[in-house]
C-alpha cells in the first residue's frame, strides 16, 4: 500500500533529485566526444546486465502477467530518453532539466483520471495551471537569446516529460504497481536499450571516442542513475504515494540548472529565468497535499 512520506524517503528523494540534475549535465559535458543517445543506450545496457545479474542471483523471475504493461513502460521509457538525446544536441542542459522534470504535472493529471487516492483539489490544479504557464514563457524567447534550433530541443524536452509522466502513471496503473522494482526496471531499460541502440546507430549518432572523460561519465550513467537511482525510484513508487513523491522532483530541475550554469557555464534568459521559477513553483503547489 501507498503511505505518507518519512525521514528516510524524504532523504532519498533529496539524493536522487540531485543526480538526476545532474545526469542531463553528464550528458552534455561529452556530447563533443560520444552521442547522448548512444550514451543513454550504453548506459541502459549496462545496467541491464548488473540488473539481470542481481536478478538472477536472487532467484526473481519477470511474471508472464506483466508482460505488456512492461512492454508499455519500457516504450514510454526509451521514447522519454530518445527525446532527451536529440534535447541535448540541439539545447542547454539546463532547460532539459527544467522541462523534462515538468513530468510530475502530466503524473498527477494522468492519475488524477484513474487513481482515486490521487484526485486533484482546486489548489493543485491552481498549481498545475501555473507550472505550464511557466513553460510558456520558458518557451519564449522574447530577447533573442537562442539561435537555431534551440526552440525544437525545448519542446522535445517537454514531450519527454510527457513520456516520463505517462511512464509513471502506467506503472501505477498495471500489474506494475506489484511487481518488484527489479522487474520494473528491468522492463525499463530493455525499452531504452531496444529503441536507442538501433536508432543511433540508423541516424548516425554513433560517435563514441573511449578517452578517459567518456569512462568516467558512462560509469556514473550507467552505475550511478540507470541501474542505482531508477531502481531505488521504483522501489520508492511501490511505497508512497506518487503525488507526494512528486512534490521533492521540483528540486531537480533546480539542481539542473544551478548545475549546468556552474558546470557548462550555460547562460540563461531572463524569460527562461523566470518561467523556471513559475514552473518550480507550480509543482511544488501541485505536489502539496
């Protein structure tokens, strides 16, 4: 069953908030040297095989009745990561952490239709209206500071926060919402690693130079977010409610932007700026309770 937050989920989220900013920035640190997309199907291959590892030393099987669920996971999954690849090459890595953490607003609007725990009130739909407000005017770029196709990226970030939010919701709603959070991860990152490999390899993202840099940041992708963060993400699903969860993710795209100005030394709007902030703030009023 669902129940309310404690200390220890509440740190956990704080932790998995951070390096989950910190991934886009990863990421995009080497997307001079490897491709993003081929990356994210690197790292999803690894933590595939470490995953099955640790499945099949515990003696866990994936139940046949989960099968298509997992399948509609695992596609809305490599869809959100194909977006965030094709995001980074074409935008900062900072508005990919702010749009693609506007997920929450799409999990709380799709559960809010078939989770009656998870009902929106007229406060958080206030919130909700708020956040995309927010997007609007993070979309815009009324000084001019973006060239090219920096637009594209943004919306495609904000379609894999779509994805993302229906990923959510369709694990809340199946035979997911039992299954152990190894074999939802499991479905997850054998639909990342199904989509992408072929894709990259179709669209000719398939630069990797194997320096020093490139290792290190494969490493934590692989290690750190994909196998570690994204298994303790399910686990944390099955135990708490999804909406109360959803309250700490606004955290992340802060972390992502704080992350990639110091870092990467990205610039950032004034329209962007304050979008940000509306749409920071409209998850957090959304996400209370």
């Amino acid at each position: 069953m669902s129940g309310p937050l404690d200390v220890r989920a509440g740190g956990l989220m704080l932790l998995l908030c951070f390096l989950w900013g910190l991934q886009q920035v990863s990421l995009k640190a080497v997307s001079d040297q490897a491709s993003p997309m081929l990356m994210v199907a690197l790292r999803s291959a690894m933590a595939l095989a470490l995953l099955a590892g640790l499945m099949c030393w515990r003696g866990e099987m994936l139940d046949r009745r989960r099968r298509a669920a997992g399948a509609a996971a695992g596609t809305l999954f490599g869809l959100e990561f194909l977006l965030v690849a094709v995001a980074l090459q074409l935008t900062q890595a900072s508005h990919v952490a702010v749009f693609l953490y506007t997920s929450p607003l799409f999990t709380a609007v799709g559960l809010h239709w078939r989770l009656p725990a998870e009902r929106l009130d007229c406060r958080r739909w206030a919130g909700i209206g708020l956040a995309f407000g927010g997007i609007a005017l993070a979309l815009f770029d009324g000084g001019g500071a973006r060239t090219g196709m920096a637009w594209l990226g943004d919306l495609l970030a904000v379609l894999a926060g779509l994805a993302m939010g229906a990923t959510t919701v369709t694990i809340r709603c199946t035979r997911l919402a039992t299954a152990p959070a190894t074999e939802t991860l499991f479905y997850q990152l054998l639909g990342a690693v199904v989509l992408l490999l072929p894709t990259a390899w179709l669209t000719g993202q398939w630069r990797f130079e194997p320096t020093a840099a490139v290792w290190a940041h494969l490493g934590f992708q692989g290690l750190v977010v994909s196998f570690a963060s994204f298994l303790t993400w399910f686990w944390l699903l099955r135990r708490y409610l999804a909406s109360r969860l959803g309250v700490f993710t606004f955290l992340t795209p802060l972390f992502g932007v704080l992350l990639g100005v110091w870092l990467l030394g990205e610039v950032l709007a004034p329209s962007f700026a304050a979008g940000s902030l509306l749409v920071l703030a409209g998850i957090a009023l959304a996400g209370r309770r």
